[in-house]
C-alpha cells in the first residue's frame, strides 16, 4: 500500500535511510521533521519496503516536486516497488493541479531507468572541478548573505527564464543540513555572483553558482575566502553536463542547478 508517512513509520524509514544512504540518525530525524508531510512510504505487511519524497516547489506560477531519497528495502529491490511509487508520484501531481516532478539521480545508471517513467535530461549545468589558487589581490571579493537575500539575487538573476525556486524555509534547511553559506561576489563592489556553498573535507563544494565574468576568477575567490584547497563546482548555464531529469517533456528547458543531494 502506497500512503504518505505516519509517525508510526518513523523508526521503519530511519533505518530504510540509513540501510540505502548511511546518513546518521539525527539527520534523518531533521529530514523527516520538516518534509513528513511529503515523504510517500509503500507499506507491506505492516512495514515499510520503499519511500520517496515529494518536496514542494515551484517555477514561477507553477507548482511541482522534487523526488528526492528514493529507496528499497535491499530484500525487495529489482521487485518495481519504486517504481510504483514513482507512477503515484505522476498520478498526484495530475490530480493535485501541479505541473512537475524534477529529480537529481543519485547515479549515471539511474538515468535510463527514469526515462523509462518518461523523465528528461536537463542540461542546464557544467561540473567544475580545480585546485584553488590563493591570491590576496583578487578583484572579486566574496562575503556571506543570508537566505532571504539569496532568495532576491537568485530571483533577478532568473528574471527572464523560467527556474525552480526554493522558498526561504526550504533555502534555511539546506544551509542548516550541508552546514553551508549563501554567498555574494561583488567585483569593485558591484555585485556579480551569487551562489551556494559547503566544505567536503578540504573540498569547497560549490553547489551553484550564478555569476558573470570568468568562473576559475569565482571560484579562487571563494577559495580564498571559505578556505579549502580545490573546489567543485555546479555552475548554472544551459547546455552541460548531466544532472538532473524532468517530468513531462514541455518543462525540459527549465534551470534547475540547486538541489539537495
């Protein structure tokens, strides 16, 4: 039975989670805390099998989800459970009025079996990844926002197309659980990026980065502000690399570059 969750599955997902992704509890906990209300779990025999989540979000006027921590219990996979959860997932938007469901495949091999549920590639981002030149001269100086003004730059900088937003809430869990900073660039004072930052070990992981000008300029500039000794980077253009998928086809030119992943 497909249903979405209830407390009593609480204790059956954390360990669905950890068995799949090895997240620690307190994370899940967090996780379900905010997004239960989302979460689908498929129950059998009084337990729960497979989950998905379904998070809220939006592209201009129109609403849509982002599928996210799709897993199997190990003894059922192979079995199309998760893809039963996935032609739910379809059935809800239709019947609730919205217009999309947008994911981040946790693997190249994921690719294929989600177009087979009829999901598109966007290509709207290219994967950097350098060692970070320390300079203390950089023309482009970075510093640290707060989400209700990333919401405002990253809003300006999509004026003219169509994106996936986050709101405010849903920016404020993604720097509280990547345990990351919005920043700003401003060249000469004017600002010229935008962008959303973490540290991986000596990594800085730069999970999207809106900016004008030249990107390795971006990056060491971040570099040198956050600390790290080579970055990867997703930055936000609209031909790359794969990253995500979109379903139906008329939303495939939409951007979606931030995600939880």
């Amino acid at each position: 039975m497909i249903r979405f969750f209830k407390e009593k599955d609480k204790d059956g997902v954390i360990s669905l989670w950890q068995e799949a992704f090895g997240d620690k509890k307190e994370e899940i906990t967090a996780f379900i805390d905010f997004f239960g209300d989302s979460l689908l779990v498929f129950e059998k025999d009084g337990r729960v099998i497979s989950m998905l989540t379904l998070i809220k979000t939006s592209a201009g006027s129109e609403l849509g989800r982002y599928i996210y921590a799709v897993a199997t219990d190990k003894k059922f996979r192979g079995m199309g459970f998760a893809s039963r959860l996935i032609d739910f997932a379809k059935r809800y938007i239709s019947d609730n009025t919205e217009k999309f469901l947008v994911l981040v495949p946790q693997e190249n091999s994921l690719f294929d079996f989600y177009e087979k549920h009829g999901f598109y590639e966007i290509c709207c981002c290219k994967k950097i990844e350098k060692k970070i030149e320390i300079e203390q001269n950089f023309d482009i100086k970075a510093e640290i926002i707060g989400e209700k003004e990333y919401f405002s730059f990253r809003k300006a900088y999509f004026s003219s197309e169509k994106y996936v937003i986050w709101n405010i809430k849903m920016l404020e869990f993604m720097k509280n659980a990547y345990k990351g900073n919005f920043f700003a660039l401003r060249k000469n004072n004017v600002l010229c990026g935008t962008g959303f930052c973490y540290k991986m070990g000596d990594t800085l992981v730069i999970s999207e980065l809106l900016h004008t000008g030249n990107a390795d300029a971006s990056i060491n500039a971040l570099g040198t502000f956050f600390g790290g000794k080579k970055a990867f980077c997703i930055k936000a253009q609209k031909r790359g690399e794969k990253f995500a998928m979109i379903y139906p086809k008329e939303f495939r030119d939409i951007y979606f570059g931030l995600a939880m992943k």
